[in-house]
C-alpha cells in the first residue's frame, strides 16, 4: 500500500519546472518550436496528473492508502506520456520535413500515438469524469468507422495509421491551437490569478464589493456579484471561482437569510459570469481574437453590454429576493473599516497595468507578464502580501493545479478537432445545420444551442468554447451570422452548460459549499442565469446589443434593454412593487423579451406591458394598504 500524499515533493519539483519551463518559453529566454513547446507541456503536465490524482475518483474527496498495483499503472502511464511526448520534443525537425499523408508511419509512431491517446483519455477522466471522454470516444469511433454512415454523415475510408498521423504526428490534432493556447496564453494568466490570489491582493476585489453593498438589501448576494466578476475574471475557471470567492459569500448569505440553495446558485451564476465579463474574460477573449482574427479591443467592445445584462438581469433577482423576505446588507462587523480598504486600492493596480498594456496594442503574453510583475513587485509593500518561500510555492502548486484540467481538457479537444479535420465531419455538419436554418432560423439556433450546451457539459469553460467553436461557429457563419456575433453565441452557451441540469458543475460546487441540494441549487441556477440563454438570440437578430450599428440605434437598445433585463427578472423571481400574479409574470416575461430586442415596435409593446404591471401592482397595493389600515382602525 501507499499514500499518494507522500508523492507531494515531487509532484511540487514537476510543478516548478512546469512553470520555469513555461516562464522561459513565454519571455524568450528560451527559443524552441511550438510543437516542441507544447510536446513538454503536456509531457509535464500528464506526469503531474498521474501522480496527483487517483485512478479511483472517489477517493479525491476522501484520501486513502492504494495499492502498489495502482502506483504501478500509474507509473507505466507516465512512462508512456513521458516518452510519447519526447519522441516529439527530440524528432521535431525530421517531423517537420514529413509529408503528410504521403510518408510511411512507422510501427513506433503509431504505438506511441495509441499510448498517448489513451493517457489523454485516462487523463480527462480522472480530472473531469466521462463527459468528455465518451465524446472523444464516440469521435475516434466516427473517424474509424465514419465511412460506413450515409450521405452527409460519413466520409471517406481512413486507414489507421493515418488516423494517428494526424492526431500524433501533425498539428492538427493533439498539438493544434488548443494545447496552444494551454502552453502560453492561458498558463501565464492562470499564473497571474495565483499570484494575485496567494498574496492576497485578490481579497480587495471582496472587500470592496462589501463596502459598496453594504447598505444594500441582500448586501452579500449583490457583494457576491461584484466580486466574483472580478476574480473569476482572472481566474479562468468558473468552478474555481466559486470555490475561491463562495467560502466567504455563500455563509454570508445563508447569514443574512438567504435559502442555502438559493445563495450557492447566486455564486454560481456570479462566478461563471466572470467568463463573460471583459476585459480578462477568463483568457476567452485572448483565444477567440486569435481564431476570428478580430481585434481583442472589438471583441470586449462587443462582449460589454451582454454581459452587462447578465449580471443586471441576476442583481434584479437577488434584489427582489431580499425583498420579498426582508433581507438586510452585511453585517458590518464583517466588513473592513473603510480606510483600510481605501488603503488597500493599489492591489488592483496589477489588473489596471494588464487591461492598459493590451490596450496599448502590446502582446498578450507581453500583457500577462507585465501583471504578474507588478503583482509580485506591489505584493513587496506590505506584509500582508509579502511573498516568501511558502507562498511562492503555494502560486505554483495553484497554477499547476489549475491547469491541470484545462491542459488535459485542450489536448483531448484537440483529438475531437483532429477528426473534425480529418473526416470534414464540420463541412458536412455545416451543410446539415444549413438547411435546417433554411427552414427556420429559430429552430436553427435553437438546435445549435443544445448541441453546445451538450458538448459543453462536464469541461471547463475555455475548452469547452474551443470544441464549440470548431463546428458550431462555422455553421452560423455559413447561415449569414457576422463573424463575431456567431463566435459569442456559442461561448454563452459552452459557459452556460456549467449551469444548465442536469450536468451543472459549477451549481454542484455552490450547492456543496451552501450544503444545500444539488439538484435544486441547479435549477435555480439555471432561473438565476436566464438572461444567459436568452441575450444571444437578440444579438444574432439585432447586432446592436454588440454595439455594433449607429449611435441612436445603440443607445436606443441599451435603454430598453436594461429594462428588459428587469422584467425578465421580475417575472423570474414573481416580484416587483409586490408579489406578482401568474398574469403579471407572463406580461413581465413578454415584455422583457419584447423591450430586449431593438425595434420601435417591440419597445413600444413592451412599454405597454410594463405599465400595465405598475397599474395592477398599485392598485393591488394600495387595496392592500386600504385592507390592512381599515384592520387596525377596527382594532
């Protein structure tokens, strides 16, 4: 028997050559070929996740001695990823003269293509469970068998070895853009989110939120908000934003009043926000810019006011929440005294350099190192920040932590694109796609809604978007969607399949935090989130959502759409002056939708409908006032 704990010091010597290794190549200190680069990465990485983590996934939550079997498939899988990954990382130049397709695929290649393959999968399973796994799976299953499929659904017959080929040999498949932008761009800001977390400047993102909403009815739900768009920002993942942030808020809120599932839905849904929110976009934006060839300034332009309405729409419920049950602001024995959080504002200066350095026109890698080294320079002016050897491990064991399954997540992506690619698997899901949107736009979208939510279900957000955007985003493309517009549709619905039952991940980890049902705590996520599903189908029709158009048009859906984001609450949460009526939620809902997208008509109707809800509530009110004052006066 042995105790996987006791693997720790090496597991922290693998995660600091990781980051040394990723560090030199991002600065240039090191020049090496990207399929060298990422051939290391992920050789590093897999060792890392065999070491770390249990073949028995139930054991993550309770830790205990495995057998020496178990230690030694788990070595033997290290061995293969080791060796796999540098027959790349040695043989790169000879790779690179091979033809492709044209070459022999030598014995050697292809058993090191199958290894790999299956530590890949081996891999995402112990990480993230099947989900993704039998979607490789099935994908692999289509490459091989595929030919056999009529008309648009098969392709030409694929001889093995040049289905490993592909996946093993060239960069379309586990060494494609993916696994790329998991060795530079994400990495480095996963690195600037452990920095500013292990030093604790990320806590000012809290304690000013607190400070704002401290008045505020429900103050720790709205501080919840605020925060956590903020931190999961820069964080990168949704579920470690709301392991990150939750502890704090979530007991907050169930202090307060807040029902237990109701608070762990509200850090859900503010935590997968962050994904949403520009400038960072949890390092979306950064991937997105580099597959569409749009601007990073255009794409934050566009992602604004969306997301903006997300977290109205959620600020609204909350609000009506606390006011339906009569909930207070925070405590103020748990805030901070003002002046020392004023004292404390210069943490978010790591943040204002990155956002101002990419504004600039400079890299992104460029930008990502500058915020980290002013993080580390600031954190030298306090003591509460104050790096020393503990914590300077503590940011590389949290970034290799962090990485882990988005690394592992990338790579088993790319084999999805590799037969993408190879089989033209997208070309004929885009002409299926194509007709049914010939038939209907709205049945189109709808269908390409689930199909995003489906294979986005059980990964974390930025792979999620990648798989998406390999077969969803062409399509809309294809049925006359702007380029841009088509690329935010899908990454809503990949980030919001976090939150949608009943594979909700990111609401199972506020239920666990709020002790509260997981089903349950999904679902109100999922009416929590709505805005989510709704804000793409209005700009896909209406591109002024995404700023895009002239200005009265602009400022014209910005105004009703904030109000259409407060209806649509309104009839969510049932509440607005007072408790609304079954007839007052469909005219809310109506309305909401109605006012949401741009159009002299619909605002009109919308306009109508709101009044007509503030006309009954009035009146229901002021009889209820009447009833109640003619009560006492009898008493």
């Amino acid at each position: 028997m042995f105790d996987r704990k006791k693997l720790r010091p090496i597991i922290l010597v693998l995660a600091t050559l990781l980051c040394i290794f990723q560090l030199s190549t991002s600065l240039g200190i090191v020049i090496l070929d990207p399929m060298v680069i990422r051939s290391v990465h992920v050789g590093l990485i897999f060792s890392i996740i065999f070491l770390w983590r249990s073949p028995n996934r139930s054991l993550k939550k309770n830790p205990r001695p495995e057998s020496l079997a178990v230690l030694f498939m788990d070595i033997l899988l290290i061995a293969v990823t080791v060796v796999s990954c540098g027959y790349i990382a040695l043989f790169e130049p000879e790779l690179a003269e091979r033809m492709p397709q044209i070459d022999e695929v030598s014995t050697l290649q292809v058993v090191l293509g199958c290894g790999l393959v299956v530590c890949i999968l081996e891999a995402v399973r112990r990480l993230s469970g099947w989900a993704l796994v039998l979607v490789a799976l099935a994908a692999l299953a289509y490459a091989f068998l595929g030919h056999l499929l009529p008309g648009n659904f098969g392709h030409l017959y694929l001889e093995a070895d040049r289905i490993i080929e592909s996946l093993y040999l060239l960069s379309d498949g586990i060494w494609g853009s993916s696994i790329g932008a998991s060795s530079s761009i994400i990495f480095l800001f996963i690195l600037f989110g452990a920095i500013l977390d292990k030093t604790n400047m990320a806590s000012v993102f809290l304690e000013l939120a607190c400070l704002i909403t401290r008045r505020a009815k429900g103050g720790p739900a709205k501080a919840a908000i605020f925060g956590s768009a903020l931190f999961g920002s820069v964080s990168g993942s949704a579920q470690a934003n709301v392991y990150a942030t939750g502890i704090f808020t979530i007991p907050l809120m169930k202090k307060v009043g807040y029902r237990p599932h109701f608070a762990g839905a509200v850090e859900a849904v503010a935590s997968s926000g962050g994904l949403i929110m520009p400038p960072v976009m949890g390092s979306i934006a950064f991937v997105m810019a580099e597959y569409t060839s749009v601007s990073y300034l255009e794409i934050c332009k566009a992602a604004l006011l969306p997301a903006l309405l997300y977290y109205g729409s959620l600020f609204m419920m909350i609000h009506f929440e606390a006011c339906r049950y009569g909930l207070g602001g925070t405590p103020q024995d748990l805030i901070p005294p003002k002046k020392e959080i004023l004292r404390k504002l210069y943490y978010l200066a790591p943040l204002a350099i990155l956002i101002a350095t990419m504004v600039s026109g400079r890299s992104v890698i460029f930008s990502a190192i500058s915020g980290s080294v002013s993080a580390i320079i600031l954190s030298c002016f306090s003591k509460e920040t104050r790096l020393n050897f503990s914590r300077v491990m503590a940011i590389l064991e949290s970034t290799a932590a962090n990485i882990l399954m988005i690394a592992a997540c990338c790579a088993c992506v790319g084999i999805v694109i590799g037969v993408v690619t190879m089989t033209g698997f997208g070309f004929g899901f885009v002409s299926i796609m194509g007709n049914i949107a010939k038939v209907n736009m709205t049945l189109f979208l709808l269908v390409l809604m689930l199909t995003c939510i489906i294979f986005g279900m059980g990964l974390p957000s930025l792979p999620a978007y990648i798989l998406v955007a390999t077969f969803g985003a062409p399509a809309l493309v294809q049925a006359g969607i702007p380029l841009l517009s088509a690329h935010l549709f899908v990454m809503y619905f990949a980030i919001t399949s976090g939150l949608t039952p009943p594979v909700c991940l990111v609401a199972y980890a506020g239920a666990a935090i709020a002790d509260a049902n997981p089903m349950k705590t999904g679902f109100t996520a999922f009416r929590l989130a709505i805005a989510a599903y709704i804000v793409p189908y209005i700009f896909i029709f209406e591109p002024a959502l995404l700023l895009m158009g002239d200005t009265l048009t602009v400022i014209q859906a910005i105004c009703t759409a904030v109000a259409g984001v407060v209806c649509i609450a309104s009839s969510m949460q049932a509440w607005l002056l007072i408790e609304s009526n079954k007839l007052e939620q469909v005219i809310a809902l109506a309305a909401g939708l109605s006012l949401l997208y741009p159009g002299a008509v619909s605002d009109l109707a919308g306009i109508v409908g709101v009044i007509i809800i503030l006309v009954s509530q009035l009146v229901r009110r002021r009889r209820t006032s009447g009833h109640a004052g003619g009560a006492a006066a009898g008493i």
